[in-house]
C-alpha cells in the first residue's frame, strides 16, 4: 500500500462498534489450523495495524503516513508523531478488523513492535497492544523493528535458509545472517549515518523536500554525469558502513562552488551521492554472501525502495548467480504486516511476552532471536 493509498483522514473512519470482551461474539475462538495475528506498528511516523494469517496471508495492512505532518518541519518531530498516534490508533485498529473482515473473537494473538524506534511512539503502540491482549485474553508478542522488516519477505517469497538480508532505512544500516528462521547474527552495520538518514542530510543540503531519498532517487536517474565522490570501503575485511565522510564531501563541494560562485547540477550530486552509497552496499553485500554461503540475498528496509540500489543489486546477484528477494514497495516501509510476520516465529515456538512487556528503543536484535 503506497502512501497515497492510505486511510488517513477523518472521513475515512469507521463508527465505533461494540468489541465487549465479553461478548458472544468475541469468544469465538480461531481453528487451530488458522493463526490470525493483529499486529500494531508506531515506532517512527506511520501508524498502521494489520491482520495476517499464518504468517504469509495478508488480510489487512493499514498504514497512516505522518510525512505531511512532519514536512514542514524537514524531518521527524518525536513529540508531534507520539501525539498522532495517539489520535489514529482507535480507528485504525478498528479499519484493519473491518477490512479483513475478521471479529476480535477470532484473533490468535496480538503483536507490536517492542522496538528499537522513538520511545514516546513505540509506547502508544505497546499500550494499546497490552490493552487489546488483557482485554481479550489474548497472547501478547513483543517483536524487533528490523525482524519485520526481514521478515516481510516471507509475505511474498519463499526463504530459504542460510541467508544474508541487507537492511536499509532512515536509522539502520546492517548486514544480518541469519542461518536459520529467526536466528539474526549482525555482521556489519553503519558506524555513523545510516544510509537513508545521510540521503535525507544531502537532500537537505540540495533543498529538496523531506523525505529526502525519493527526490535524490528521482534527481540521479535523470543526471547525464555525476559528481566524482569518495566510497568507504573502511577495513579490507569489513563489514561495517559509514556515511558521513561521503556526506561532508558533498556538502564541501556545493561550499566550494557557493563560494566560487560557480553552478553545480544538483542532478550530478545526487548521482554521485547515490552511485557511491549503493556500491559500497551491493559489493559488501555480495561479498557477504559468497563467504557465508548465503542461499538468497534478502533486501529490507525503508531505503529499499530505491530503484538505483534495486536495479544495482538485480543485475550484481543476476551476474553472480545470487538469488534477489526483495518485497514490493508497499512492505519497504514501515507497516504492521511485518510484524506479524515477524511474531508469527515467536507464535509457533510459544515465546509471548508479558503483560509487563515495555517499550525498548535500543532493543537487541540477536537478543531477539527466536
């Protein structure tokens, strides 16, 4: 679901309805056979809640866009987005049921994510997922951000096992191995900007609107040349990224030209800008993958939505014979389905979590393994 498509305004909200706990219609209990998970999502600036089944069924997936909201101020304001949490969970909440056409009486268990994220936004989302599992004696499950997005692959492709995901968005930047379903090893991450936070800072320099890395997407594919920019590559064996040389080199030179008075292309920038960020992650990431002896390179995360760092890595894993699994642009960004996706592993073993369960925006994803 793309942003455009999202139910955000208030014309679009359903009337309240009666969701007694203890109504006839809520002790319907679900068939053994079909795990239907109600997921809530509000760690950064989209609110959303979805319905899956089993893991890989999509029956619902709300998700409300804050980047309106935010864009007058050129990036997210914590406090404005807990605030418009608060405002949209109900009816969201509400929207998912009705849109899946599920009663709450046939819910299996109630997911959120536990973090990492703003710690102000992630605890609308926990309050209202603990109230929902007290309310229906359901079982409650505490999910990491960057497991759902890994595992909002599975809601499209089949994985197999080892595999190498490469997480991209706003605040992370990691290569993860994962050898088996929900075991996650870190083996390298950014030392510094994650990648989408320095595409956001050079959009910035360019005067681009927030969010910044569309618009530098946009920008590069129409360049007929690019800016010359240094890749950090770091240690020979690394694995680790780091952002903020490259992105103090592009504001060094639209510095220098200022001062010279000379025009630059914002168009060279951002192709620069971009070429030298994708190929530092489509090479480290290939490199992961043939020492691991991944089966499958998984991408993830907000930031892969971006065509150039798609279309790189497709033609990079098509000449090295790596298979690609990459989910649809509407599971890039943030949204519920991956959640339950992500819960469901921790459904099947058993592992719920407390009604004591807390927001923790430096939760470790390893810690989280399944």
């Amino acid at each position: 679901m793309s942003n455009s498509d999202v139910a955000g305004d208030a014309q679009q909200r359903h009337e309240p309805v009666n969701r007694n706990a203890n109504s006839e219609e809520n002790t319907v209990r679900p068939e053994a056979h079909r795990r239907l998970i109600l997921a809530i999502e509000t760690s950064c600036d989209e609110t959303s809640v979805a319905i899956v089944e089993n893991g890989t069924k999509i029956l619902s997936n709300v998700v409300s866009s804050q980047i309106e909201t935010h864009r007058r101020f050129g990036g997210v304001v914590p406090e404005v987005a807990s605030r418009k949490h608060v405002e949209s969970i109900t009816w969201i909440i509400e929207e998912a049921l009705d849109k899946a056409d599920v009663r709450p009486g046939q819910l299996s268990a109630i997911a959120v994510t536990e973090g990492p994220g703003l710690i102000g936004a992630l605890l609308v989302g926990v309050v209202a997922a603990k109230t929902l599992a007290y309310a229906l004696d359901l079982p409650l499950i505490g999910v990491h951000h960057i497991a759902g997005h890994i595992y909002a692959n599975q809601l499209v492709h089949e994985l197999r096992y080892p595999l190498v995901s490469l997480v991209v968005s706003g605040g992370h930047t990691e290569l993860v191995y994962v050898e088996k379903e929900g075991s996650f090893r870190i083996i390298g991450q950014t030392r510094d900007d994650a990648a989408g936070e320095a595409y956001d800072k050079v959009a910035r320099a360019l005067k681009l609107p927030y969010p910044g890395g569309p618009h530098i997407d946009r920008l590069a594919h129409e360049a007929e040349e690019a800016l010359p920019l240094p890749r950090a590559w770091l240690e020979p064996e690394s694995y680790d990224f780091s952002f903020s040389g490259l992105k103090s080199a592009v504001l060094a030179a639209l510095n220098q030209a200022g001062m010279k008075g000379l025009p630059i292309d914002a168009r060279a920038v951002a192709k620069g800008f971009q070429d030298s960020v994708v190929e530092v992650l489509v090479e480290k990431s290939l490199r992961a993958v043939q020492e691991y002896g991944a089966k499958q390179l998984l991408l993830a995360g907000g930031v892969a939505a971006n065509k150039g760092l798609r279309q790189q890595l497709a033609d990079r894993c098509a000449s090295a014979g790596v298979p690609l699994i990459a989910p649809p642009l509407s599971l890039c960004t943030d949204n519920a389905a991956m959640i339950a996706a992500a819960a469901h592993l921790k459904l099947e073993r058993g592992q719920l979590s407390s009604l004591e369960l807390k927001a923790d925006p430096a939760l470790d994803l390893e810690a989280w393994s399944v």
